[in-house]
C-alpha cells in the first residue's frame, strides 16, 4: 500500500530481544507492553512517514552546512534515508512492536542501515519540533489538494447555473415561497459560499507555513543552526520566533478543522436542498442513478444516499474541531501527550472532506433539473406581492401602506382561489385607484427578475456577471 494510506493496520515484525527506547538511560524497569500498546501513535501517525523523511532530509543538510556532520556523514545518513524511504514506498519496511511512532521507526531503521551515525540525525532537534515539522507539511500538502477539488466542485457549479441561467425558481424563506429567482443565481450562491471556504483555507495555509524545526523540546538548543537555511530547503515563508509557543501550538490544525467543518456546513445545506428538491413533494430535480440507492423492501424507491451522507458526515467534522479543542483548553506549556491526540481528528477531517468533494462534484454534473416543475411553483404562492408593493411604492405610496393593501389583495385571492397573475385590473382597482394597466406586465416571472437589478440580485446581468467571474 505505501505511505500516505488512511488508517493502515500495521504490521510488526516480531522481536525476541528487549528493546532499547531512545529515552531507555533513565530507566531500569522494561516498557510494560500494555504500556507501550496504550501510547504508541504509529498506527495513525505512519501517515506522516513521507514528511518525517523530507524534514530529515533537510535537517540532514543544515547539520552539514554547520559542520555539525562532516559531508560524508551527511551523505551516508542521506543515503540511508533513501533506502528507508524506497522501503515504506513499497509497503517493505519492517514496523516493530516497540516503535512508538513515525520517528523512532525511521531513526531505528536508519541506524540498523548504517549504524550508529544514524543517532547524529537527531542532533539538535526534539521530537517534539519534529512531529510539528511532519504536521505543518502535512497539513500545507493537504490543503492544496482540498483546494483543488473544491475549485473543480465550484467550476461544476457554475457550468450547470450557466446551462439554466434562464429558469426560474422559487426563492424560500423560511422553507416558505417567497420571491421568484434564477435558478443559476441560487446555485451561484453555493459558488460564493465556497469562495469564502478556499479563501479561508488559503490564509490558514499562510500561517501553516512556518517552520516549527529548531525550537527543540521546547527552549531552543545550544548548537549552532540555521533554522532560516531550513525554512529555504523545505519552502516555509517564515520561521517561529517563539520556542515554547511553537512547541504547544496547535492553532494552525484548530483553525483547520474548523474551516473544515464551514465548508462540511456549506457542503451540508447543498446536500440538503437536493435531498428536498429530489422528493415527490418538491419534485424540481431528478438525481442520477448512478449516485443513487435503492430499498431491499420496496422496488420503486431511488434514495438521494449521497447528498444524506454528505450531510451526516458533517458531524464528524463538527466533532473533529471540538475534540481538538477540548484537547488544548487546559493545557500548560509547553509540550504535553495530550498533543498526541491532534493527528486522528486532523486525518479524519482531511478523508471526509477530500471523500465528499470527489463523489459531490460529478454528482452535480449529472443532475437533471425538471425546468417545467419549477415554474410551476414559482407561479404559485404570491410571489409577485413584493413587486405589487415595490409598483405602489413608486407611485409614491408609503411602503407600509402599500404592504396592507396587498396583502388585503392577497387574502381577497385566497378566498376567491386566484393568484396574482390572474387578476384584471378592475379586480386590482377594487383596492387602490393607483392600480394602472402598467402593472399587468409586470406580473410574470421574467420580469419580477428582471427588475431586480440591484448589485447582487437575481437579475440576468447580475448572474452573467458572477458566471464570467467564475470562469464559465
């Protein structure tokens, strides 16, 4: 399987020797197994394994240009390195039962490479700064690739608003109808919702790019580093300037997750609305049956399961956010086992997401929206009373008179089971003597959207504004 694999079992080659932890000179008493089981990280943080190797990488590289390593240590150890990392490409490398986690796997199957000048790798650095080193890359790889899928789902987006910028839809408030819209100007509102998810994945990227190697334990170290050479090597913008505030930090994971969980939401309420709009009751869409279930009971059931996952996933991302949250409330500085619990929530954010935006996007793009279903109902419910009011208005009428008269137009129909597109204007004149022949035209969808030509509104020029900012 390789590295980069989501919650790989591991499997251990087993050892009939005690084991030597690389903390073991303190101790007399051998690692109780149970122990070692309970706090070992490396079923889950194995994921960093390409991370901790590039990090080594460069770290090597520092230790040479400051003398700390000679150029042929350096070499041997780079070396070494390589064929450690060809091993966990192939899914070759031997896990040990004794492995606490990702580093101290490669640093003892570095050493079992080339000896004890594997041991020089860990000069000047802790694992502490090294496991934030793994994080930040991780975490900085991983929203590039969201960003890419949720760039594709927003192109989605916009091509099927451009294929039906001309239907019209009814507008909700509070799950009531409420004022006629165009279709692509709902599913554009979607589009600008993501927006906002990648431009908040795009500046929390900026303050994952920090290199965190060089901090140490948590104060720094003695020897002579060049921890701006590092941040070169390995593309960080800056370099933290606190050690003891880089060493407990978990922000830039905190503010991930919780621009997860926005974007899980936006993800959720669009899920919602196919759900809806694919009932009998509302009846506007039609989902593909290739993204869709059906019952083991009843035979004419098609199931938006989809759009239903997606929207229970949600939680998930919800409860990642509030997991690590809770992890850092009471935390002292600096580094506490506490911080162990970071990785698992932050892996599961990052399947969730890149899991839902890979099977919603080409979803989208099979949808067959029934057009004639749509008019239909946004002919219904009253919705032309605003521009019946807004036409009262600019003849000089008060809004709030002009909002009682419609609305007595409004229950006159209810009784008489009329909608406002079928009324005379005789019928219109039994309330106002301002009802003029004028306000006929007006009564029909096209120009009910029309006229909304207020910056950000559903009008046509408002729409193919936003489809020709959205590239399509």
């Amino acid at each position: 399987m390789g590295w980069g694999q989501p919650h790989v079992p591991v499997q251990y080659v087993s050892m009939k020797s005690k084991s030597t932890k690389a903390w073991a000179g303190r101790f007399t008493a051998v690692a109780d197994p149970r122990m070692e089981a309970f706090t070992s990280s490396l079923a889950f943080d194995r994921r960093l394994a390409r991370y901790d190797i590039q990090g080594s990488v460069a770290h090597c590289k520092m230790l040479v240009k400051q003398k700390l390593l000679s150029r042929a240590e350096g070499q041997k150890i780079l070396t070494g390195l390589k064929n450690v990392e060809r091993e966990l490409e192939r899914d070759r490398f031997p896990f040990l039962a004794s492995d606490e986690d990702i580093h101290m796997a490669i640093e003892r199957r570095l050493t079992q490479k080339i000896g004890a000048l594997g041991g020089k790798l860990h000069t000047a650095r802790s694992r502490n700064d090294q496991v934030l080193l793994d994080v930040r890359l991780f975490v900085r790889d991983e929203i590039a690739a969201i960003g890419k899928l949720l760039s594709r789902l927003q192109k989605r987006l916009a091509r099927v608003a451009k294929r039906h910028r001309a239907v019209v839809l009814p507008g909700y408030t509070h799950l009531q109808r409420a004022q006629p819209v165009l279709l692509a100007h709902h599913l554009l509102a979607y589009h600008e919702m993501f927006s906002r998810d990648a431009e908040r994945l795009q500046q929390c990227g900026e303050r994952v790019n920090v290199l965190p190697l060089g901090a140490g334990a948590l104060a720094g170290t003695t020897l002579p580093i060049d921890r701006a050479y590092v941040a070169r090597l390995l593309g960080f913008a800056q370099v933290s300037e606190n050690s003891l505030d880089t060493v407990a930090d978990r922000d830039f994971v905190v503010e991930f997750l919780s621009s997860g969980a926005i974007l899980g939401m936006h993800l959720s309420r669009l899920s919602e609305e196919l759900v809806l709009w694919s009932s009998s009751e509302f009846g506007f869409i039609d989902l593909p049956e290739a993204f869709s279930t059906g019952s083991s009971m009843m035979p004419q059931k098609k199931n938006p399961d989809v759009p239903e996952i997606i929207r229970g996933k949600t939680g998930r991302l919800y409860g990642n956010l509030f997991a690590l949250l809770t992890v850092l409330k009471g935390l002292p500085l600096t580094y506490n086992r506490d911080l162990q619990e970071d990785k698992e929530p932050l892996f599961d954010t990052v399947d969730t997401l890149k899991g839902i935006l890979t099977v919603l996007e080409p979803m989208l793009g099979q949808l067959r929206f029934r057009t004639e279903r749509l008019t239909e109902a946004a002919l219904g419910g009253f919705m032309l009373a605003t521009d019946v009011a807004d036409y009262l208005v600019e003849k000089k009428m008060p809004f709030r008179q002009a909002h009682s008269i419609v609305g007595a137009v409004v229950q006159w129909c209810v009784v008489e089971g009329k909608e406002l597109h079928q009324l005379t204007l005789q019928d219109w004149q039994q309330f106002s003597p301002l009802f003029e022949a004028d306000l006929l035209p007006r009564l029909s969808l096209e120009a009910a959207v029309e006229r909304r030509q207020s910056y950000g509104g559903t009008a046509q020029k408002n729409v193919e504004r936003q489809l020709r900012s959205a590239g399509v």
